[in-house]
C-alpha cells in the first residue's frame, strides 16, 4: 500500500510538473530560512556552553551612583580578587584579568600582533581551560606565556614548548603551555595567549606599583581589572551577592565612596544575551534580537507552508475523480488523510534536501553578515534528531489542511460531476493570503525603518574630522619612549603627514571616566561621571575639533600644560556661558583651567546621547598616536614613509594602523547586520507570499474558466477581465494593510525606543511599503488574470 501510494504521489508531481516545482522549491525556500535562522539562534544561545562549569563562573560587577545617574561597571582594583577569594567560602576559585589587549610576538623574523590577556594562572582553573601540552601550573613563572594550537602552529609549527618568545619588544617569554583555541561563539574567542599577571607589575614596576599609583596592584580604586570566580556547586549567585555588596564600598576611599559602589555576581549564562546594562539594569538585551529572529524564521517557514496548501487545494478538482473512485471502491477518509500526507512528506523531504543544499551554499555570505562561523553540525547526533523532527512537523504542518480537505469530497457530487469547489472553500486561502501579506509588509516596514535609523545616526554632526587619519596603537615601550617631538617632526619632515598627535584613546575609541572632578561653586551632593582623555598639544587640530568658545591648546603658552578643553555637555555642567575660565581639579590633583569648548562629539555609539568629556595635557603613558596624512600625496605612498619613520624607532613591530573613517564605520556594524538580515528575510518573505498568491490566482482563474469564456463571446474586453480577476487580490492585500500598519507602527517605536537618538516613524514609509505591496500583488496575479483573459473561449466552452 506504501509503495502504491508513494507511485501515485510521484506521478502527480511529475504529471503537474510546473505546480510540483513551484511547489517543491517555495517550500525549500522557506526551510532554508528557518534552517539558517535556526543555527543562528542555537549559535547566539549556546555561547559560552563550551566552557563546562558556566553555569558556576561568574563576573563581578558594580553599580555605582553619579549624581542622579546610576550605571555598571564590570571594573575593579587588584587586591579585589585576592580579598573576594579569603573572605567568602563560597567560591572555589578566584582570578582577576587585566582585560583583552593586542601584544606584539616575535620569533626569528616572524612578527605578529595578537590579541592576549594578563591573568592569574587560576584563569586556567575557572575556565577549565583545555591544556594540550603544559598544564594549569603553565603561567606559575612570571616570565612563562601559553599559547593558543593555532598561534603555536603559526609561530613553531610542532614542540612549541620551552621556546623563547619576545613579548611586546621587551623580554623574553617562555612558552610553557599550549592551550586549545577558545570556541568563536565564547567570550575569549579573540584571546590567543595567556601570560601571568605578576609579569605585568614586574615588566614596569614604576607604572603599576604603589598604592598612589592609579593602575597600581594595591590600588582599591582603579577600577581598571576584571574579577571572575567559580562558585563552589550548590551555590546560588543570586544569594552570594547580597554578601559582597558592600565589600569594594568598605574599602574604597573616600572619594570613591561617594560613588556607592554596590556589588554583585553577573553568571557566564547571561554574559552574552543579557550583558547590555543600562541605568544600572539589563536594558534591550541580545536576547531580544534572538527571539526576534527566531519569531521571523517561525513565520517564514509559516508563509511557506501556506503556500503548499494553497498550491494543493488549488489543484483539488484535478484530484477530486480520484478521491470519489477512491470512496467508491471503499477507502475510508483515514486512508486517505494518510495518503496526501505521505504524498506531503515526500515533498517536503525533497524540498529538505534542497533546502540543506541552499543553506550550505549560503553559509559562507550568511557567517559574514552575521559576523558568525557557524557550520553544519553533521557530526552532532542530535542535529539528525532535530532534523527529522522539522521535517515531519514542516509535513504535517503544510500537508494536514489539503489532506483534510481532499480527503472530505462527496463521492457522489464527484462523481456525478456536480462537485464544485464554493466560495466557502476558497476562504481559509485568502485568510492565509492576508496573513502572508501582512508578515510580509511588517518584515518591509521594519526593514525600512532600521535603514532609516543607521541613515539618520550617520548623519549626525560628529566633531570631528574622518576622511585621510590614521590611527597607531603604541605597543612597545620602544614606540612610548621615542620623544614624541622628534617624532612628529621626522614625520612632518618626511612629506607624508601634516600633523600628528598622541593621546591615551584614539578620537573613535573609549575614554577614562572620573566622578571625583571638582571646580569652584559645583554643589557637594553632585559626582558626574565626566570621561576624560589625556593628550597632546597637537590632538584637537589633527582631529578638526570645532570650537564653539575659547581657544586650541598652544604650545607657546607655558601655562597650557594645564589647560583643558570640553565639549559643550560638560560645559552645561560647569556653567553655561561661563565655562571659560573656570578652575577644576581631578581629585586631590593640580588645578587645570578651562581654555576652549568644542562641539559635542561622537565618541561611542552614534544612537545615543554622548557624555560630558572633557581633554587635558599630558604625554606619560603608551596611549596612541593619531596622523594625518599629507592629501596632496597618493595613500600608499605616505603610508610607506610613515612606515620607515616609525621603524627607525621601532625597529622590531610590526607596521600595524586602521583609518580613521572606517574605524567610526564600526560602530554601525551591529544595526547594519541586523538590517542586512532583516532585508533578506523581508525580500524571501514578499517573494514566498507572491508564490502563495500566485497559487491562488491560478486556482480562481481555473475556477472561473467557463466564466471568461462567456464574458468574452459577449464581448468583455481583456482589460475588464483581468481587472475582474485582479480586484479580489488587491482587497485582500489592503485588508492585509489595514492589519499591518498599526502592528508595524507599534513594534518599531518599541524598537526604536532603546535609542535616544532616533529617526522619527514617518506616515511616508507605510505609504511606500503600502504601494509596493500592491505593486507587487499586481504583478504577481497579472500573469494568471491575463493568461485567462487571452484564452480561447471556445476551448473551455466547446464541452458545453
């Protein structure tokens, strides 16, 4: 009976071959976006599962209080770990890290920069870091370093252990440890090197030594390290953070004591999904985004489905004959439900395997909008589980209307030849054509409106200039202690370069943050959080600052060694209109005065409002080194002698820069891949609805075909015709509009809302997304309408 019916089922498919391929093919597409959504989401929410303990590693964060702000921070000062580990009994194991940062390695002639973190080597314990040769003593020695598998291979190729390394131009490390890389959906994907934290003090003791020093290792309240620990089993984060709370705050100072530093435990688990803090609480997490998309794949899978029982009850007067001979010789209804969803299964199982083939090719465009490596997991036993299940819940899904539908013809009407599909039959298909249409004017409405938001950020005045700026990392205590006025004149001299300046943060990058900064009537219950970045004289004309008052630093002026200027936000704060003048003080620290007031500036995320900063003289630290290159020259040509330049003063690093303009580029990469994917799902959408509507449109026209052949003896010309067919489609795409609109309205203000600088929702896009969908509709019904209306009616008409 199995084999009869799966016969049976193919000759249809192969006997309506035009409808089969439309059939088979919308259908693989819709599964092939729900596939490629699907990794996406099991990717976004497995992050992190590799390490095998994350549901026991944990973060400790802060909130602090400024003013009437309250915000988090996942920063503390050294002696946190070491007094966290000693005072609570819940933790097995405690380390602190200096955060992610890029290194320069050297071996022979090799030279490379990579990403690498200073850690106490219980990092190895934490993490459950997977030693391939070595083992978690590996970091004991202070001059010892571990090694991702592929940095070794790239650097030794085989026995890396015990090799010498140069780190960072200074000393040489040995390798000790070679460790496996870190999965690329965890939170040290980037990480490809390990080195103790003990060689950071001893690498340059007069920097971080002493407690008066700021980055120092006994310093409460620097703020510039990361805490994590491993809680012992059994044990919930919830309830141990209510026992910290008030650890950094008892032995902070008194200046860091009116922030109000209050503790807790951020678990591994949210990390990634949950870690958007905002005001002090998670605001528009990544977890939205992930149900978000995984809703978006729920419906286009739905379309798809939709448009495989349309495409099948439309053909169900060619199949009627079969179900009544069927009844007649004595099949049950059941038998028949059970052959039109096999026939079901059958298509959906070769749409599956187009689909696969469609998702593997797609992969490759698919990871680099999303930013993702995501493959394939054919060695994974459950994704052979999850994969059947789709496909009998996709087969049973899209085959279970048409089954139940042609399985209930009257034997008798068929054959007698009085069946006739009513208007009652063709309702549920245009409920679902409306349904399609209305996902699908929702997915264009939201894409247009994130297009218009990433436009409107671009938009806005930034304060500073992008175009023919390079930016340098300085690395190496080499670069750092080259005298940065010899420098700036070899470069000048050389042609190349028209200006150049040094600063702690290049212009696009983040800034320090201080809330013990005070200046003459500021009220005592205030402590702004105002970002600052030291620099030099040089910095606010190689950048283009525009000045709003006051003046650029001067060289020529002695007394500008403690000159600052701000932006107009900070000059809110210290007085509107009498900012100029004004003498602060960072702390306990000297006097400086405010000489100039720029305008504000993009220094982060362009959808939101920026801070109070403000800049200041100072050349003691590594920072970084901002060059404007000379434009009359061609790009290659000055970089090249920038190159040699910088290469007399550090002869054994790696030339290494970005632009300026493309690293402002990056902070739109999130929203512009979220557009990018909302487009493509918004495009497959339309064009899984057109088929559906397409579906439809044949299936009335073929209803109607005796109909036209009347209309068009008694003279109905073909423009009549095809608006007669036409009109019921364009009301059920409006009806899908007037359902739409309010929907899309409400969803993309609350979309809208997570950004304070934001594009207003204009009527203009419903009006567009409106004419296109009709558009669209026409197009798509126009081919059936008009092959109809252009028939011969003495084709349809000869048998009556």
């Amino acid at each position: 009976m199995l084999k009869n019916y799966l016969i049976i089922g193919w000759r249809n498919l192969v006997r309506a071959a035009g409808f089969s391929l439309t059939n088979i093919f919308g259908l693989a597409a819709g599964m092939s976006v729900a596939l490629l959504i699907g990794l996406w989401v099991y990717d976004e929410l497995s992050f992190n599962t590799s390490f095998p303990n994350y549901d026991r590693i944990t973060q400790v964060f802060h909130t602090i209080t400024l003013g009437e702000e309250e915000m988090a921070t996942s920063g503390v000062g050294y002696p946190y770990g070491a007094a966290l580990k000693s005072t609570y009994a819940e933790f097995e194991e405690v380390c602190m890290s200096s955060g992610e940062g890029d290194h320069i390695l050297a071996y022979d002639d090799v030279k490379m920069t990579e990403k690498g973190l200073f850690i106490d080597p219980s990092f190895l314990k934490v993490f459950s870091v997977n030693m391939l040769e070595g083992s978690n003593d590996a970091l004991k020695e202070i001059h010892s370093i571990a090694l991702s598998r592929s940095l070794a291979r790239k650097l030794f190729g085989d026995q890396p252990l015990g090799k010498m390394l140069k780190f960072d131009n200074q000393e040489q490390l040995m390798v000790t440890g070679v460790f496996e890389d870190f999965p690329f959906n965890s939170h040290f994907a980037a990480v490809k090197m390990l080195v103790p934290m003990e060689y950071m003090f001893a690498s340059n003791p007069e920097q971080w030594q002493g407690r008066d020093k700021w980055k120092g290792r006994d310093n409460w309240d620097s703020y510039m390290y990361e805490c994590f620990a491993l809680l012992k089993p059994e044990t919930s984060a919830t309830r141990v953070s209510g026992k910290l709370e008030l650890l950094l705050f008892e032995k902070s100072s008194t200046d860091s004591k009116a922030m109000k530093p209050k503790g807790f435990l951020f678990p591994m688990d949210q990390w990634h999904l949950h870690v958007n803090f905002n005001d002090g609480s998670d605001s528009t997490p990544r977890i939205r985004f992930v149900w978000m998309f995984g809703v978006i794949g729920v419906f286009v899978l739905a379309l798809a489905c939709i448009n495989f029982m349309n495409l099948s009850t439309a053909r169900s007067e060619m199949r009627s004959k079969e179900v009544g001979v069927r009844k007649v010789m004595g099949s049950v209804r059941r038998q028949l439900i059970r052959q039109f969803l096999g026939e079901s299964l059958m298509v959906v199982m070769i749409s599956a395997f187009i689909a696969f083939v469609i998702a593997w090719l797609a992969l490759p465009v698919f990871n680099e909008v999303t930013a993702k490596e995501i493959e394939l997991p054919w060695s994974e036993p459950m994704f052979y589980v999850y994969t059947c299940s789709f496909v009998l819940l996709t087969a049973l899904l899209a085959g279970s209307y048409p089954a139940l539908y042609l399985s209930s013809f009257n034997p008798v009407q068929v054959l007698k030849g009085t069946f006739k599909a009513g208007k009652r039959a063709t309702l549920p298909r245009k409920v679902m054509v409306v349904f399609q249409f209305t996902i699908s004017i929702l997915l264009i409405v939201g894409t247009l409106v994130v297009f218009l938001e990433i436009q409107h950020a671009k938009n806005r005045p930034v304060g500073f200039d992008r175009a023919g700026i390079i930016q340098m990392q300085v690395h190496t205590k080499d670069l750092a202690d080259t005298d940065y006025n010899t420098l700036r004149s070899e470069l000048i001299s050389s042609g190349a370069v028209e200006n150049m300046a040094k600063s702690d943060f290049p212009i696009t990058g983040g800034m320090a943050a201080d809330g013990s900064i005070n200046w003459d009537g500021k009220d005592p219950a205030l402590h702004p959080l105002i970002t600052m970045n030291w620099c030099s004289h040089d910095f606010p004309a190689t950048n283009g600052f525009q000045f709003v008052e006051g003046r650029d630093f001067s060289r020529d002026l002695s007394s500008d060694s403690s000159a600052v200027i701000i932006n107009e936000m900070a000059a809110e704060l210290f007085g509107k209109g009498k900012a100029l003048g004004t003498k602060i003080r960072f702390g306990s620290g000297k006097e400086r005065t405010i000489v100039g007031v720029i305008k504000d500036q993009i220094r982060w995320t362009p959808f939101s409002k920026q801070s109070p900063h403000l800049y200041y003289i100072s050349y003691e630290g590594i920072g970084h080194l901002t060059i404007r290159l000379n434009p009359s020259l061609p790009t290659a040509e000055a970089l090249k002698k920038v190159q040699e330049v910088i290469h007399q003063s550090d002869p054994d690093s790696p030339f290494q820069y970005n632009f300026q303009d493309e690293n402002y580029s990056r902070l739109f990469h999130n929203e512009e891949r979220m557009g990018k994917l909302a487009a493509v799902f918004a495009v497959l959408a339309i064009a899984i609805s057109c088929i559906g509507i397409f579906g439809l449109a044949a299936f009335a026209a073929s209803q109607r075909n005796k109909e036209i052949g009347i209309r068009k003896v008694l003279g109905a010309s073909v423009f009549k015709l095809w608006s007669m067919l036409s009109l019921e489609f364009i009301w059920l795409v409006l009806l899908a509009i007037v359902i739409a609109f309010p929907i899309a309205y409400y969803l993309t203000r609350q979309w809208l809302a997570q950004y304070e600088y934001r594009v207003d929702v204009s009527w203009s896009i419903f009006a567009l997304t409106g004419l296109l969908a009709l558009v669209i509709t026409l197009l798509t019904v126009s081919y059936q309408a008009l092959r109809a209306a252009w028939m011969n009616p003495v084709n349809c008409l000869r048998s009556d």
